[in-house]
C-alpha cells in the first residue's frame, strides 16, 4: 500500500514539470516528507523507470530504506525525467495519473 498521498505525489510531477516552485523550494517539500513517505516515492520512481514491478512494490520500499546513502530530495531531484517516473509509477501501481493530477489541480 502506497504510504504517501497521491496529491504529493503529483504535486511533486506538477512542480518537476511546470518548474513553477523554485528548485530550493521543491527540495524542501521532498525533504519535508517523512521517512515512510520519502521511501515510497523513491519506491514509486523506480517502479516507474522499471527497476522494480509494481508487484514487487514492497521490495523497493525495503530497499529504498536500506540503502539510502544520499538525502532522497537530492537523489531524486537528480534523476532524469523524475515526473514521467513517478507519472508511470503511479499507473502501474494501479493510480489514474488523470485524475490524480486533475485532483490536484483542481485543489491548487
């Protein structure tokens, strides 16, 4: 089960892509979730570029915990196409991408 709300998640794709929050400002939103959430979104990126099925969810959260060596708003904010990760992660876990972000907007 996805521990971090799907509004974060695509408020997140929103500000990768729209570039409308400063970059300092977006890595204090990833900074600012805790560890449980922080886990789930590498899990969920990584879904998304296809190191990890959607089936093998629980595992990427695993090791998202184990083997962080770097702080996640820096290891994700360095990683190419972060937005269509987590827009694809959250397709395969199952998540309209449509109307997550739709929810979002709507909110914003």
């Amino acid at each position: 089960m996805l521990e971090i709300s799907p509004a974060k998640v695509a408020h997140i794709i929103y500000q990768s892509r729209e570039g409308r929050m400063g970059e300092g400002e977006l890595h204090a939103f990833i900074a600012g979730l805790n560890e449980d959430e922080q886990a789930h979104l590498v899990a969920l990126a990584w879904v998304g570029r296809g190191v990890y099925e959607a089936d093998d969810f629980q595992e990427a959260v695993n090791t998202a915990f184990t083997e962080r060596s770097a702080p996640t708003d820096r290891y994700l904010m360095g990683m190419p196409h972060l937005a269509e990760n987590l827009e694809a992660g959250l397709e395969a876990m199952g998540l309209d991408v449509t109307e997550v972000e739709n929810d979002f907007l709507r909110d914003h």
